[in-house]
C-alpha cells in the first residue's frame, strides 16, 4: 500500500517495529506465500522500503490492539527473548539486576 508520511502513518510503523523485534513472529503478523510475495515485489507501490519490494508478510488488522497491550501504557517492558535467558539462571539474574539498579 502505498503511503504518505504523518503522525498516524509514523506511529502505525512504530508499532509494527517494535511488535517484530520484540517477537520474532508476533500473532498480529501473516506470513505470505512465497509465490504471493514474490511475484508482488516487482509491482510494489513503495520501492523505497528497500528489499526490492520484497514483503514477505503482512499485518492483521489488530496489530494497534496488540502493540497497546505490549506498551503497556509506556512501563518498561522486557522482550521474551530476555526473559527465557534471564529465567535460565534467575538467582544470578537477581543478583545483576540489584547491582545495575
């Protein structure tokens, strides 16, 4: 889809951001079949996202929904990824964390 910059268009990629980092495939997330995406990239309406106009996936209508739940009204918010390391050793994770606070 093609679009023009404003806030409502910023925030919307700033949520799609950070849902894709923080989760490697987060639920607000489809992935398209490779012969979709594939044959779309040449015809893609903004070329200057880069990757050839490769867009492998697309995103579901919820996905403002699951970014509010994940923002948690702005607390701070660890991503999973963390979380299963931290949980590996969680005494030492304890003891890190009253150090650095």
């Amino acid at each position: 889809e093609k679009v023009e910059e404003s806030p409502a268009v910023l925030r919307k990629g700033w949520e799609r951001i950070a849902l894709f980092a923080n989760f490697f495939m987060p639920g607000s997330l489809v992935t398209l079949e490779t012969g979709a995406w594939l044959s779309a990239a040449p015809r893609t309406p903004m070329p200057e996202l880069g990757w050839g106009g490769v867009l492998p996936f697309s995103w579901k209508a919820s996905t403002s929904k699951a970014f509010d739940a994940f923002s948690a009204g702005g607390r701070p918010a660890v991503a999973p990824i963390i979380q299963i390391i931290l949980s590996r050793a969680p005494e030492q994770a304890s003891a890190w964390v009253q150090r650095v606070a």
